[in-house]
C-alpha cells in the first residue's frame, strides 16, 4: 500500500506574507474586515465623517452632554407656547384730499374737526354724526396752490392751559407769480417733541386751533394722519352737522370750521 505524502500547505513565502499582512493589520488597530470587505458592504469606499453601515430609514442624531442623543431642531417654532402680548386698538395710516371751494383767510382747523374729518356715520338723520376715530396723529400736510396764487400753513403758538408751551409759532408760505402754473408744493410737517407732533385726543379740549389756512379757490391739499380705530377702550364722539344726511350715512366732515376744504371722495358733512 502506497500513501500520498501531497501536502495541502500552502509554499513558505505564502505562510511569511500572511504573517505580515496580520501583524500591519494588529498593529493600525484594524478587524478582520479590510477595504475590500468595507467596498463590498457599502457599494463604495467609506468617506471621512460618515457611518461605515447603511443607515437609510434612520434620522441623524447628535450626543449632547452626558451621552444622550438630540434630534437637530429645524428653525424656530412657528406657534408660541403662550399667547403673546397683541395691540387690540387698531391703528390705521390715512392721506386724505381735499380741495379748497373758496379762498381762504386764516380758517381753522380744531382738533375736533380734523378727527372729524377722518371720517364718521350719521347716528341721527340730519343731526348727529359719530366718528370713527378716537386719537390721532398728524404727519403731513402738503399744498399744491392753484394758479396765480398764495398758500399760507399757519401754527398758532397758544393753546388753551398748560398746552400753550408746547408750540412754536410757525407759518409757511408759497406765492406763485403771475403767469406761473407750475411750482413745488408746499409741505408742512411737525417738530418731534412739539404738542402738533403729539398724539391728539377729541375728548381733551376739542376746541383749541391747531393749524390756519390761508389759500385761493382750487387749492389742493393731503393730509397724513395715523389714526386709531375708536370702541375697544373709549366710546367715539360726535358732532353736530348742518347737512342733510340720512342715517347710516359715510360721512366726512370738512377739516375747517368755515367749511372750504372739500373732502373728495365721500359726503361731505358740513359744520
């Protein structure tokens, strides 16, 4: 009987390159599993900063302090936790027209009718109109004069009590030669700190003249007032009318008590 002496071990220099090829693995910290493994488990190499498995179906999470994961928050909250502080009194920003229907000379303008002039609803038919607006604020007021012509924007430098210190008296002016028919506008507007740069309140001396004007027929005017919208914390007041106007009615008072200044666009009520 003849045995096989055929050995399956593979030549010397084999054995001494897989004995290094171990030892370069054991010493750089590495597995079993080598880039050729890692290519084959990823379909593609392992980039720097990403996971050497799939982690498809999973967010990415991040481990705060103490070694508890936190889910990235996208952007802020889009509904607050507690209802947040609201202004309830609406406020409102008007430029309104009007245009002169006579000359003028000095008329007035109080601080009932310019709140008046914002606009109100005829609560008695031919009497009484209520108005919109509790306080106000005067931005502008800015003058296109007619042809061959003067405007003059007067602020009275008195006022009724302690209010008397607050104005500086003011005019201004633009004169318009003969034969001219085009030239800039004339544009008004108050001091900050001044009492015509403060917000005005019809119940607190609704008398007192604010502005006078002084302007020929077809004078044109905008007023910008900012206005709150009145009947969240104070009732609206009223005034008397001389028109013919039946209840319900949108209404808009004339800004001067002479009544010149035609408001356009609405009914005008008359003082």
């Amino acid at each position: 009987m003849v045995l096989s002496t055929k050995s399956e071990c593979p030549p010397i220099g084999q054995l001494t390159a897989a004995k290094q090829t171990q030892s370069s693995e054991v010493k750089s910290g590495g597995t079993n599993l080598d880039r050729r493994d890692s290519w084959d488990l990823l379909s593609g190499p392992i980039e720097k900063g990403k996971s050497p498995l799939p982690v498809h179906g999973f967010h990415s999470a991040r481990r705060g302090r103490g070694g508890k994961t936190s889910r990235r928050k996208k952007g802020r909250r889009s509904v607050p936790n507690l209802p947040p502080r609201l202004e309830l009194v609406m406020t409102v920003d008007l430029r309104l027209r009007f245009q002169s229907n006579n000359s003028t000379s000095a008329v007035s303008l109080t601080r009932r009718s310019l709140c008046a002039c914002l606009g109100g609803i005829v609560t008695v038919a031919n009497t009484t109109v209520t108005m919109l607006f509790t306080t106000y604020r005067l931005q502008s007021v800015i003058c296109w004069p007619s042809s061959n012509s003067s405007v003059l924007i007067d602020v009275p430098p008195t006022q009724s009590g302690a209010e008397q210190a607050l104005n500086k008296e003011s005019t201004k002016n633009a004169a318009i030669p003969a034969g001219m028919t085009v030239d800039e506008a004339v544009v008004w507007k108050p001091k900050r700190g001044t009492m015509m740069g403060m917000w005005q309140a019809v119940g607190n001396d609704p008398t007192d003249q604010l502005l006078a004007i002084s302007c020929e027929s077809g004078a044109v005017f905008d007023f910008h007032i900012q206005a709150t919208l009145g009947g969240s914390t104070s009732s609206q007041s009223t005034y008397t009318t001389t028109s013919t106007l039946a209840l319900g009615t949108m209404v808009r008072a004339y800004p001067d008590l002479s009544n010149r200044l035609t408001p356009v666009g609405y009914t005008a009520a008359s003082w």
